[in-house]
C-alpha cells in the first residue's frame, strides 16, 4: 500500500505543485476502487465476456498492424547530417548536391533529398542578375555610344534606333519561341532545342539542372536573352548610314530563326551538335565559352554577306567618312569592356573558380589588345590614336570571348597579342584591298577576331583552369574532348566548329538578304542616304545647335 501511494505522487501534473493526497483517504480510496473491480470482473465472467478480451486484443492488434505498414512505408527516408552538409558544400563549388544521395549505381532512392536540393543558391542567383545587367549594358548604351560615335552625326540617332529596336523584337522572339528552341530539348535534336519552354511556360526560379544547378531558370533564361540581344546588333556596324529601318527589323526577324537560335542550340544546348563540354554524344566536340563562334562568327560574317549585297554608302571612297565623336566611341569602348566581365565570367553561370578565371583572362587579353594595336599605329603611323586603343580594346574582349573559362593568364597574354595584330591587319590592309565597305569594322573585328578565338581556344585550353574539360568530366570524357585537349588537338574540332558556324551565318544571310530585299527593299533612296537616317528614318537629330 505503501508503495502505490509513492507511485501515485510520482505521477502528480507539472505546475500543480507536486500535491498528494493524506495517506488514509489514498487507503479509503485504493479500497473503493478493488471493490468495484471485484464487481466488474464478476459481471462480465456472467455474460461470458471474459473470454473475449484476448480476442478483442488480437483484432485491434491486427487492425494496427496495417496502419502502421503503410504509415512506414509512406514516410521518406532521412538523409544524414554527411549528406546534408555535403549538399550545402555543393552550393560554394558549384557542384551536384544530389551526389551524396547516390547509390553505388548512381541512383537516389525514392523520396531522399535534402531542403537545398531545387532550390537557387542566392550568391550565384545575385552573380547571374548582375552579369545579364551587364550584358544588357554592352548593348545599352555600351554598343549604341560605340557606334554612334563612329558614325556621320546625320547618321547617330538611327544606330542608336537599331539597337532599341532590336533590343525589343529580339526579347520578344526569346519569350515566344527562342529560348525554347536553344535550351529545350524536347525535339530530342542536336540542332533544335524544343517547343517546352514557348512563351516561357515553364520557366520558373526553379533551376534548370542542365544548364545551372544553382541559378534560377528565369534568371538564366533572362541572361542568355541579353546574349541574343547583342548578337544581331553588332551586325550593324557593317551596314551603318545606309540601310532602312524596316528591312533591319524584317531581317533580324529572320535571322534569329534561321542563324542564331539552330547555332546556338548546338553550341550550348544540352543535346547540341557542338557542344563538347555540356553533351556526351556531341558529334563535334568543340569549346565555346561565351559566344566566339555564336555570337562573334556568326555576326561578323553575316555582315560581310549583308555589306557586299547592300553595296558601299554613297561617296565611300571619294570623300573621307570620319567618326563625328570620339568622345562617344571612347565612352562607348569602356562600357563595352565593363559589361564584357558580365558576358564572360558570367558565362561559368555560377560565381566560382571558373568564373574567376574568366574575370582575369578577360581583363588581360583586353588590356594586351588594346595596348599592342596602340603601339602598332605608333611603330607604323607615328601616332596611336584613340580609334586605335578603343579598336584593339574590343578586340581583345572579341578573340578572348571563346577561350577566357578554358585558358590560364599566360594563354589569354598571348591571345590578346593575336587580338591586336590579326585584326589590325584585317582593317587597314585587307578591307581597302578588298574595297567591301564594312562601316564600323563589324568584319574585321568581330570575324575575324572570333574566328581566330576559337582557334586559339583549341590550342591554348587546359584542363588545370576547368575541370569540365578533365578526363573525370563525364560528357568531355564520353565525346573525346577531354582526350583532345590533353593530346593538344583540340584545335581541329574548332575548326569542324568554325566551318559549321561559316556555312550556316553566310548561306543564312545570303537567303535572308535576298528575301528582305523582294520583300521591303534594302536601302533608303539615294536622297534619304545623302540627307541622314536620322531624320528621314526617325524625324529626329542628334544635335540641335540652334
């Protein structure tokens, strides 16, 4: 009796302050409490009840036992603190945080993740919005105040028009169709994306796996879309003071569907034809880092073809056409040169190592141009000249473009040497010689400083600055291109890439040129030329001196 009303105090409710009752009313009450159990047992031992309670016992076990599997079974298994924590590493190296979840086959069981897993990383999400700004800047006003400059000042406002222009339209065809058909894959192609992502459908802050574990898909959709952007726009230099406005839109249009979006699906794409780093069943495994053969080749050769169809502008060399402000190509030069960290590191599409890399190869090979183009008008003119130190500066950031995230600091020395001299040469030797009237050096710039980019990339890459081109990368591995780049014959693959990129922007253009001029026409009257795209285009002036 004792003992039960020990056990009895033990079991007092927190915060009633431990109360017991006396000890004879626990005895009183013990007594009550076994006389009426005596009394139930008796009753039911009448009615035969008794003999029922193992039954009843063995049944709600056997309705338990059920619920109990399924409620197992429905529960997902727990990662460990190890895997946790390693899919929380994976976010500061960019890496795969589904890795530690892995069986030995590689496999996840059902229902194992950790809270990370599908979600962006806010560093590399900030690193992203902030790198398609800056791409965005390379064009507005970064390309507008380049041109602009460059151009006769009847002549300044309509570049800047193009590209507002084109700017818009292209955004437009990104939403609708284009980035779909670059980093889709639902046509299962190597030289079309898919029609998954049309009008964006789909594209949430949810990371896109295959291009970016770790940036939201709407972030890198949008970046991607400021490459686009520029592409065509840079078209312009070649064909400045002397196309309408209509036709530049009517063959941008075209342009992009036919030229930008197949090459760059099989550059970048994750089942493209040429992407050697991101696909292990790429028929050419060749490396672009940025934009050498999709956004530099394909331009600067499309504007040869477009320049020589258009004819040269009226009174090109008979009277001299000198840029109306330098003032503007040198403003225009350095947002150009600050955007570019955007379009390059950026394009390791996360804020690691490898963009890093690209930061630093960019600055330098920009910088060797820029200072070496100087020197060569020094050395041969007497004089370097702004035009020059801007010139070289663009073409450093154009030759790098390919190659900066797969090159080391002494690679992009030498490829900024190459940057100034190829380039130079292409300018001032082979264009008089050849007398195409390339307005702006859009050709012998960003042709010929992107061919020889890619190159250059095949010869100079190495796996120490970039794991993807390691023999452990997986899709390098499978397609040959880590076996290249170790062997020194990456190169040749380049130029399968160079040829492919060739084909498609010159015979493209070609067809495209020919439509826009059955269609709207190619060129202003003589009369509108002479008097300025400005005003006869945009009933506007660039300079008021009134």
């Amino acid at each position: 009796m004792a003992d039960y009303t020990t056990s009895t105090s033990h079991h007092a409710l927190p915060g009633l302050g431990g109360a017991r009752p006396a000890p004879l009313a626990t005895v009183r009450m013990f007594k009550t409490d076994v006389f009426k159990l005596a009394r139930v047992a008796k009753l039911a031992a009448g009615l035969g009840l008794l003999a029922l309670i193992p039954t009843l016992a063995s049944a709600q076990s056997a309705l338990a036992a059920p619920a109990a599997t399924t409620a197992a079974a429905k529960t997902p298994p727990v990662p460990t603190l190890e895997q946790r924590v390693s899919a929380l590493e994976a976010a500061q190296t960019n890496g795969d945080p589904t890795a530690a979840l892995k069986d030995a086959k590689g496999n996840i069981p059902d229902g194992l993740t950790t809270p990370v897993i599908g979600l962006p990383d806010p560093g590399h999400n900030a690193w992203m919005m902030t790198s398609a700004a800056l791409v965005l800047f390379m064009t507005l006003p970064g390309l507008a105040l380049f041109y602009g400059g460059l151009v006769r000042s009847k002549n300044v406002l309509s570049v800047m028009a193009q590209c507002l222009g084109i700017t818009g339209l292209v955004a437009i065809l990104w939403w609708a169709v284009g980035y779909s058909l670059v980093f889709g894959k639902s046509f299962n192609s190597p030289f079309l994306g898919g029609s998954e992502f049309f009008f964006l459908n789909g594209v949430t802050s949810t990371p896109n796996a295959d291009y970016g574990t770790w940036v939201s898909q709407n972030v890198y959709a949008m970046y991607q879309l400021m490459f686009a952007i520029i592409t065509p726009a840079l078209i312009v230099g070649a064909i400045a003071e002397r196309m309408k406005y209509s036709a530049i839109l009517f063959f941008v249009t075209l342009w992009m569907l036919v030229v930008y979006f197949p090459l760059a699906h099989m550059v970048w794409g994750i089942t493209g034809f040429m992407n050697g780093v991101g696909n292990a069943e790429a028929k050419i495994s060749a490396m672009d880092f940025a934009g050498g053969t999709v956004v530099h080749m394909s331009s600067g050769w499309s504007a040869l073809i477009l320049c020589i169809m258009l004819g040269p502008r009226l009174g090109f060399g008979k009277k001299p056409m000198p840029p109306h402000s330098m003032v503007l190509c040198m403003i225009g030069t350095g947002m150009l040169w600050v955007g570019w960290y955007g379009f390059n590191a950026g394009s390791a599409v996360a804020a690691d190592g490898i963009a890093a890399n690209a930061f630093m190869t960019t600055t330098m090979a920009t910088a060797v141009a820029s200072f070496t183009w100087g020197m060569i008008e020094y050395a041969f003119k007497g004089k370097p000249s702004v035009l020059g130190f801007c010139s070289g500066a663009v073409a450093g950031l154009v030759v790098i473009t390919p190659a900066c995230g797969f090159v080391s600091v002494t690679g992009a020395v030498i490829i900024g040497v190459f940057a100034a001299a190829v380039p130079y040469l292409a300018c001032t030797k082979l264009k008089p010689l050849l007398k195409y009237d390339d307005a702006l050096d859009t050709f012998g710039v960003h042709a010929v400083g992107g061919t020889i980019g890619a190159f250059l990339t095949g010869v100079l890459a190495t796996a120490k600055v970039n794991a993807n081109l390691d023999p452990s990368a997986t899709a390098a591995a499978k397609n040959g291109l880590a076996a290249a780049v170790a062997s020194h014959h990456a190169w040749i693959a380049q130029l399968e890439a160079m040829g492919v990129t060739l084909v498609l922007a010159m015979v493209g253009t070609v067809a495209i040129g020919f439509l826009t001029k059955a269609v709207v026409g190619l060129r202003p009257t003589p009369e509108a030329e002479d008097q300025g795209l400005d005003i006869t285009d945009h009933g506007e002036e660039g300079y008021v001196l009134d």
